[in-house]
DNA sequence: CGCGGACATTGACACAGATCAATAAAGTGC
DNA sequence: GCACTTTATTGATCTGTGTCAATGTCCGCG
C-alpha cells in the first residue's frame, strides 16, 4: 500500500481559487498572455477579459461548431478538448491545464472545430477576439505572446504526431505522464506527485489506446518501481527513466521559454 | 495499363516557374501571407522577402536546432519537415505545397525544432522574422493573415493527432491522400490526378505506418477502383469513397477560408 | 547502353495491442 | 449505510501491421 504525502485533492494543481483577480494580480502571469506586459497593458488586456462563473466536471465551455467569439484561459481546473466521430465515440485532441488557451484552432475557420469541457471544477478567462487582435495590433508584447503561444502549440500538437506514429504505447504514455509532470512543476506544484483529472478513457483516446492497456501500462510502470499509482494520483518515482522511455517526445513543448 | 492524361511533370503542381516576381504578382497570393493586403502593403511585405536560389531534391532549407530568423513560404516544388530521432532514422511531420509556410514551429523556442529539405527542386520565399513581426503591427491584413495561418496548422495537426491516434492504415492513407488531393485542388492543378513527391518512406514515416504496409494500401485501394497508382503518379477515381475511408479527417485543415 | 544503387512491391510469419468478458473498486444518490 | 452506476483492473483470445526476406523496377551515371 502507497500513501501520498502531497497534494491532497483542494491544494492540487489548478484548483485553487483565485477568485475575481485581474491578470496583474493572477499567479498565472507569467505562463498565460500577460508575458511581458506592464500594467498599463494588463489594464487593456483586462477589458477585453470576462471571468465567468465556475464550469462544473463535465460542463462545456463550447461545442464543435460554435461560431468562435472568444479564446479561452484556463485559470483554475483543468479542461480537456475532443471531437466526436460520426458514430458518436469521442477523441481527445487536448488537456489544457491553468495558464494555457483553448480556442486557437478555431481563429483560422471562426467555427471552433473541437469541443471543450471541464475535467473537474474549473474556472477560465474568455478572452473576446476581436479585442484580442484589435490590441495586439498596439500592444508589441501582446502580439509576441499569442504568437509564441500559437507556435508552441503547433511545435507541441507536431510532438504528439511523432508520438502516436512513432512510439509504442509504452513510450507515448511515459510522454504524456512526463509532459503532465513538466506542466505541473511549471505551475509551482511538484512534479513528482500529482492528480490525473482525466479519466484512463480519455488518457487512451488521446494517445490512441485502449482502456486497458492503458490501465495494464500504469500496473506495468508500477511494477518496475517507475512510478506508484492509486486511481488518479500519480508519484513519479524515477523521472529520469520515464523521460527516457519517452524518448525525443519526453520533454514536451512547455518546458522551455 | 493505365495511362494518365494529365500533368506532365513539368506541369506538375508547384514546378512551374515563378521567376523571380514580387508576391504582387505571384500567382500563390491569395493562399499565401499577401491575403487581403493591398499594394502598398504588398510592397512592404516584398522588403522583408528574400528569394533565395532554388533548392535541389534532398537540399536542406534548415536544420533541427539552427536559430530561427526566418520563416519560409513555398514558392514551387514541395519540402518536408522531419525529425532525426538519436538511432538516425526520421519522422515526417509534414509536406508543404507552393504557398505555405514553414518554420511556424519555431517562433515559441527561436529555434527550429524540426529539420526541412526539398522532396523535388524547390523555391522558396524567406520571410525575415522580424520583420514580419514588425510589419503585423503596422498591417492589420498581414496579423491577421499570419494568425489565422497558424491556427489552421493547429488545426491540421491535431486533425492528424486523430488520425494517427484512431484511424487503421488505410483510413489514413486515405486521408492523406483526399488531403493532397484538395491543396492540389487549391492551387489549381487537377485534384484527380497528381504526382507524389515523397517517397513511400516518407508516407509511411508522416503515417506511422511501415513502408510495406503504404504499398500494400496502394495496391488494395487500386484493386477495389479506388484510384489508379504508377509509382508516384495517383489518379483518384472515386474521391467521394476516398474522403469517407478517411471518415472525420477526410478534409483536412486546408479546403476552407 | 548497361551497371549499380535506391526505391517499390510482394509474401511469410510474429507479436503488440485491440477486443471480448468478467470482476473489482470507487463514486453517487437516496 | 446501501443500492446502483461508473470507472478501473485483469485475463484470454484474436487480428492488423510490423518485421524479415526476396524479388522486381526505376533512374542516374559512367
């Protein structure tokens, strides 16, 4: 039997509340648009910004096919993207953790293509777009970041089609529990021992699994001592040797700046 | 014995010669970054342009970890990006046609992350960095052309997450294929027959597939009238029984504005 | 023109991971 | 606290593709 000595599920990341904040007093700043601005910027940036009330698990913060009006913060939570095929299963294109924008795949056809919904109690910024452009146009800081976090995304979604044409699926979930870990550290909270919002079906559908191996893979990684496991909280008890199980995609595209 | 009637190799799409024209009068303008600019504006964006001498097949246009200065647009022929994993062999992680750009991935790090080099003799357009940057503060055309670009590479990269992540072998070739066959299309060549610039290898590197298992696909969907191959040289017969094996990313990323 | 190397195709076989099925454990509501 | 639903785990079997091997075809070069 493992016990946990951190993170008890309200300090886990992403669930703390923030309350009504403006951007300049976000904990999130230095990860999310505000990069590099000062507050005369925040201030502009604040009134294109709505904070609204709390998504609940499993709440949509839009559909596949809504008109795109907005891009998307997430501020507390964390929320998961997908597409549902014909036949009505789903597949998971992303989880979108505190810091980090949903909607950037929807600016090129203003229809979001993917929906997006809470994998737990969530908060997030709507960011409206056409604000978004109308001040990137006078805010030099403002067009560098969304730029930067447009690019990263791609370098990111690019990392993820290595992973799932190249890797075995031992290797894409080392990837995926590494790159979670990475942007767990990032926010502040350990690496090494976090909450899985996300259910083991859509940790399969997004590395292209099944459930059950899925679930065989977690056993098999706590056999050999990788890791501990118990539900949804994870321990990472060897990094180093998930990274290298991960391979070229152990890193992720949110580790650097 | 099948014989194509069509494209020649000369006439093939992306080979013919642009010369050395300003994208005013450059016949990918309205694919390419000069969309909904003006003269004055396209002589602007000409400043920051330079055309650089054509690249032969195999030529590298930049390597994997070079700093990023420029961004790059096809202007004829086609290039691939790739990544060299430690034990030497490649991954594909696109094909570029005449009027897209590359090195997109690189804006985040200042550094490219993948490698490119020419699948056929190519041209191509360098768009200094910063000075695309500082443009898109002056032109609102130009940001907004450059956002709405990167937006639908995300959303063309995670339309091959899924692919990759659920879709057999042959749903994907097929959407490879609907895919090339639709940019083809855009930029006015015939989307029923076309010539592949990249190898078998490159498919079944992009695909996640092994290359016996893309020329096995080649020879079934040829067996069942789907599309006639020669080598490099496709014809698509039935486009609609294509784009359905290829199911939800049958379109691909490209087919709308 | 013919030789050599790269690329493509085809076949035989093996195996990683999907699928099917059953059980267990954890939430959730009354 | 107890049924009920959902989610996770484990086992047994089946199959799509990868791998290995051999052959065929094209293309560039001397």
């Amino acid at each position: 039997m493992v016990y946990f000595m951190t993170s008890s599920k309200d300090e886990a990341c992403g669930t703390v509340c923030h309350g009504n904040v403006a951007c300049q007093d976000c904990s999130l700043h230095q990860l999310c648009l505000p990069v590099g601005l000062d507050s005369a910027d925040l201030a502009l940036l604040d009134r294109i910004i709505r904070r609204r009330r709390p998504l609940r698990r499993g709440e949509y913060l839009f559909r596949a096919g809504d008109p795109m009006r907005a891009v998307y913060a997430v501020r507390s939570g964390s929320v998961k993207t997908f597409t549902c095929s014909s036949d009505g299963d789903e597949h998971v294109t992303g989880f979108h953790l505190p810091g980090e924008l949903i909607g950037l795949d929807a600016i090129g056809a203003a229809v979001h293509p993917r929906s997006a919904r809470a994998l737990e109690t969530s908060s997030v910024c709507e960011v409206a777009y056409e604000g978004l452009e109308e001040l990137s146009m006078k805010i030099r800081g403002l067009q560098r970041q969304l730029l930067r976090l447009m690019s990263r995304e791609i370098h990111h979604d690019e990392t993820m089609m290595i992973l799932l044409g190249g890797m075995a699926a031992e290797g894409r979930l080392a990837a995926l529990l590494s790159n979670i870990a990475a942007r767990v550290g990032e926010r502040g909270f350990s690496p090494r021992a976090f909450h899985l919002s996300m259910s083991r079906n859509d940790i399969g559908s997004y590395l292209g699994l099944a459930v059950e191996t899925v679930s065989r893979l977690f056993t098999r990684l706590q056999a050999e001592g990788l890791l501990s496991v118990q539900r949804k909280q994870v321990m990472i008890h060897d990094p180093d040797r998930l990274r290298r199980l991960a391979g070229v995609c152990g890193d992720g595209a949110y580790q650097s700046r």
